[in-house]
C-alpha cells in the first residue's frame, strides 16, 4: 500500500512540476515577444519570479521523493552495518525538523500577509503566492517519511544506493528485459 500511495504521490507532484514547468516557459517566452513588440506585460516579471520560487520548492519535493537531492550515501556506506540505520534516522530527523521549521515559519509568514496582494495583479493575495512556503515544506516532509522505509531497508543491508545508481539499475533492468 506504501508503494501504491508513494507511486501516486510522485505521479500528482511530477503533473504539477510538469504544468509549472510549462507555464514558466510561456510566461517568459510571452514576456520576450510582447516586450520585443513594445508593449511589454507589467505582471510577466513579478509572476515569473513566483512561478520559478513554486517550481524550485515543488521540484524539490519530487528530488525528495526520488531520493535525488544532496545526501551523503557513501558517508553512509562507509559506516559499519550497526551504525547505518541510526546515522540514517539522525539525518532524516534533521531533515524533516527543518521542514517542519520553515513550514510553521512559512504558516507564520502567511498570517502577517493577510490584506496584501501582488503589485502587478492585485487581485492576486500574497498569501496564495507565498503559500509555497508551508505547503513545499510539507510535501518534502511527506516525500521524506515515503521513502524512509526504503532507505532504512538499504541502511539494513548492503547500504544506501543514490539516486544515480538506482536509475542507472533501472535502466539496465529494462534494457535486459528487451
């Protein structure tokens, strides 16, 4: 069921970082042509910067899901087998409090912002810009307790594989298949 629910998971966040994705792109390549026609877009700057905060922190949820951003996996490896799984569980547990941190600070940070809106668009809230914040936090956290059991598996055994690797594995795998 953990696979399932992980499986899901990364299909909804990689959908939403896709749609991000794609959306950064034709507000920047729209900025670039209105502004070459000289009738520049006065919201393309602000909705840009906002569009490339939510894909940094949506992105960064789906690296966490795929195990994919900056960890120690050799450090890991390097310990003896009875020290792996508790270095491991320290690391995650810092991980996910300073999630757990920038989120409540996000939460905190949305409260001051009630009443504000964007300059370019004001009837676009703050609040929904900056929402990234706890949200992102939360989905990293999430990330990060989905594939905890895999990791602690991996600690278990012959140690942790990085993200690399395990693709490289993957792609071996279905290579074989054909």
């Amino acid at each position: 069921m953990l696979h399932s629910l992980r499986l899901a998971f990364e299909r909804a966040l990689t959908a939403f970082v896709v749609l991000l994705l794609g959306s950064l792109a034709v507000i920047v390549l729209m900025g670039v042509v209105y502004r070459k026609l000289g009738i520049p877009m006065v919201w393309y700057d602000e909705v840009a910067s906002i569009a490339l905060a939510w894909l940094t922190y949506y992105g960064a949820g789906l690296a966490a899901l795929k195990r994919a951003h900056i960890g120690f996996p050799g450090l890991v490896n390097a310990m003896r087998p009875a020290l792996r799984v508790p270095l491991v569980l320290l690391g995650e547990g810092i991980v996910i409090l300073f999630f757990a941190l920038l989120g409540w600070y996000g939460f905190q940070v949305l409260v001051i912002l009630e009443g504000d809106a964007m300059v370019s668009l004001p009837w676009v809230p703050t609040r929904l810009t900056q929402s990234v914040i706890p949200v992102g936090s939360l989905i990293f956290i999430v990330a990060q307790l989905l594939t905890l059991p895999e990791l602690l598996r991996q600690a278990r055994g012959d140690g942790v594989i990085d993200a690399e690797k395990q693709e490289m594995q993957r792609e071996i795998e279905k290579a074989m298949q054909s």
